[in-house]
C-alpha cells in the first residue's frame, strides 16, 4: 500500500475499533529538538552508557558524577516544545479516537500540548524526591541547587540526596505501568508511535493489544504483527491522520 492506502485504513481501524491507546517513545519527541537515544549516529546511548550514567546505583555510588552527566540533557527537556505529533494526539483524543496516551517520556510535553489522559511509565521531571525522607520538591530545586554550585542537590528537611521523579535503570517500575498495564486489557488497538520497543518491561505492553500500528523509523520487533507500518515523518503521519479522521 502506498502512504494514503496506508493512511485510510488506519482511519479505518481507528473508527472501527472502541478501546484505541497510544504507545509513545522517544521517536516523537525528535521534532521538539530532543534526540532519541536508539538512532545511529544521534541517539543518546550511542554517546554513554546508561547504565553507568544513568541508573539507581550509579545515582546511590556518586550522585555528583549523576548529576553531570544527566543535567543538561534534563534541562534541554524542560526547555522544549510540543511539536504537530503531540498535537494531533491530543485531538485525536479530544474528537474520541483514542482513550489515551501511554508514554515511555519524561519530557511532559504530552501534557503541554493538551493531552488529557497521559500515563507516564518512565516518570516525569516536574517534581524531585529525598532518598532518605522521601520529601517531595519541585524539580526546580535540583536546577536551583546545581546552579549555585550544589552538588548533590540537598533535601532541606534532613540534607539527604534529591532525586527526580524518573525510572531509573535499576529501578522498579512506576504505579503508571501497573496502570498502563491494567488499561490496555482489551485493548482493540494500539498506536505505538516513535519507539523501537527494546526497553523492558515496557516492550511487552503491545502482545496486551488485538491489532497494531506501528509509526516509527526503524524496525522493531513487533513489525511483522503490526497491520500497518509507517516509517515516515512521525509529526506528518499523525497530523494527516488526523486531519483525515476530522474531515467529516
């Protein structure tokens, strides 16, 4: 099928189907100006290793080391925009198409454009935690704190380690997940947009879904059970899926 073969009969499904979620990764963050991490050449893990970067220990090992390494990265996420694949979701769901948004980012920008219903599996960098207290900030104070030379960044309430709000390598996973679980049971169809599907337990929501489309740039492993694959522009895809299902 050809791009608008393709494009009609996910309209098709979309309509057809009565328990429709998005699955988002990196892939759709990549037009607001942030990389992926999987992408040769510019993703983010081609430059460092994560584990050693960014995971629970390395955190609990040398927090300033943490800190170095995964700040400006953090700040670039907080500076960015939605772009036309975050805002055709949202219409997507305020016009009924989908129940939601899943998404593997912690950038926010799903609720910067609108979304209303967004589970955010891997956290989120809006608030900060105590390791030792449990004492909840705004990420701000990290930000804050390293900017007037800080490092680690301090709990006020008893001077243990901040930590933002993310799913660490390492860590458990987020009550998001548990939910994201549960909500994709009977699931008709899944939108798994701009992810490789290679980070666990995230990859195993699909098989919870009946059909697939799959609107990302490089293969994954769930390609050959997808009904329709799309490698193209993830922001051109979504907003012309969109403005189909909208014309009439």
């Amino acid at each position: 099928m050809d791009y608008q073969q393709r494009l009609t009969r996910a309209k098709k499904l979309l309509e057809q189907s009565k328990r429709v979620f998005a699955l988002t990764g990196a892939g759709i963050s990549t037009e607001s100006g942030i990389p992926d991490y999987r992408s040769p050449g510019t993703g983010l893990w081609e430059k460092v290793n994560p584990l050693k970067t960014a995971s629970a220990s390395a955190l609990r090992n040398d927090p300033a080391e943490f800190y170095r390494t995964t700040i400006a990265q953090w700040r670039e996420f907080s500076k960015a925009e939605p772009n036309a694949g975050h805002y055709a979701l949202k219409e997507l769901e305020e016009n009924g198409y989908i129940l939601g948004i899943i998404t593997q980012n912690i950038d926010g920008l799903h609720l910067k454009a609108g979304s209303q219903s967004v589970l955010e599996v891997h956290g989120h960098l809006r608030t900060a935690r105590c390791m030792q207290c449990e004492n909840r900030v705004l990420f701000e104070e990290i930000t804050r704190q390293l900017d007037a030379g800080t490092n680690p960044p301090r709990c006020a309430k008893c001077s243990g380690v901040l930590r933002p709000d993310v799913v660490l390598f390492e860590d458990p996973m987020s009550e998001d997940f548990l939910k994201a679980s549960k909500v994709l049971s009977g699931c008709d169809l899944l939108l798994v947009i701009g992810t490789s599907l290679q980070v666990y337990p995230v990859a195993t929501l699909p098989q919870l879904a009946k059909r697939l489309i799959i609107i990302n740039k490089m293969p994954t492993p769930y390609d050959n059970q997808a009904e329709l694959i799309f490698r193209e522009s993830i922001g051109q895809v979504l907003t012309d899926l969109k403005n189909l299902c909208l014309v009439d």
